[in-house]
C-alpha cells in the first residue's frame, strides 16, 4: 500500500510494504502522514530511501511514524522530523541535507529556508531508535545547543568542513 497525495503545499506520503521503499521527489514539500488510514512509511524487511531533490524543499515527519528492518535514507533540505519516530532497530538511519555545500547545525530549532543548513534540534534526534546514526554535511557541522540522540548507540557525522560548538 502506498500513496502520495499531492496538491497545493505539501504531499502527504504513507506506505506499507514488505521490501524497500524509495521515494526520490522533485516536486514540493512531502510530510509523512496518515494517508486513507494509513499510517506512516513503514517496511516490514527492506530498506526506506526518502530523497526530496528541490532546494528547500521540507520532509516532514508529521506525528507518524518512519520505520524499516533494514536501515532509513532521509534526504532532504529541511526536514522537520520531530513530531513522530523514526525506527529502525539494528540499523542505521541516515540523515543527510540533499543540496551540495549545506551545512549542519546540531540542536537549534530553527529550520529557516534559504540559509544551506539542515538543522536537526534536540527533539528531532531523540525520535531516532537505531544502532547507529549517521549525519552527513558538505558543509560545517555545529553543536549550537544541547543535542542528544539518547536512543541510538553510535554516532557517526560526516562533514565536509570543520566540526565545532559546545563541546567540541
């Protein structure tokens, strides 16, 4: 079961399956969400790849959930991820701006459009259940406020600039 039920704003994505799910959009925003009483994008033995190619284009978790058995892909410039979880037990999930040369910035809650940064606030790391988190950047990556991914047990960032902030 999938759809992606488009319109004026933003695409409301779900699915259901047994193998992968990869969405690349080119389009506008896309905020996973109940679609037809159906909850979430969730594979039950393969992988989830959610690409949204658009500059600025937003993904959202929108108060559902993202979960897969064999690792999550977001990739997206913003993502707003708070308001549901993201599972992948036993796997990575990956979290990556698309653009070339955004940076990253670590606990800030503000996702403004139009300044090449995804930024990822305490909230949205802690809706992460996984081995292990990856955090990818071309950019810099900065620790601007406390941020903590309590429900992961590695951390890995890959910046292609340098990494600073509290703590670092």
């Amino acid at each position: 079961v999938a759809n992606l039920n488009g319109g004026t704003g933003a695409s409301k994505l779900n699915a259901v399956a047994d193998g992968s799910i990869t969405l690349s959009d080119g389009g506008a925003n896309v905020s996973v969400a109940m679609v037809d009483g159906v909850h979430g994008v969730r594979s039950q033995t393969g992988f989830v790849s959610l690409t949204l190619t658009s500059a600025d284009a937003l993904l959202t978790n929108d108060s559902d959930t993202i979960s897969s058995a064999a690792g999550v892909t977001l990739a997206a410039d913003p993502m707003a991820l708070g308001g549901g979880d993201i599972v992948s037990a036993g796997q990575t999930v990956t979290l990556q701006s698309h653009s070339t040369g955004w940076s990253l910035d670590l606990g800030t809650t503000s996702d403004t459009a139009g300044v090449s940064t995804l930024g990822l606030s305490n909230a949205e790391l802690s809706s992460i259940t996984a081995s292990a988190l990856q955090l990818s950047a071309d950019g810099n990556v900065t620790v601007s406020a406390d941020a903590s991914a309590s429900s992961v047990g590695l951390l890995h960032i890959a910046a292609g600039g340098n990494i600073g902030g509290l703590g670092v």
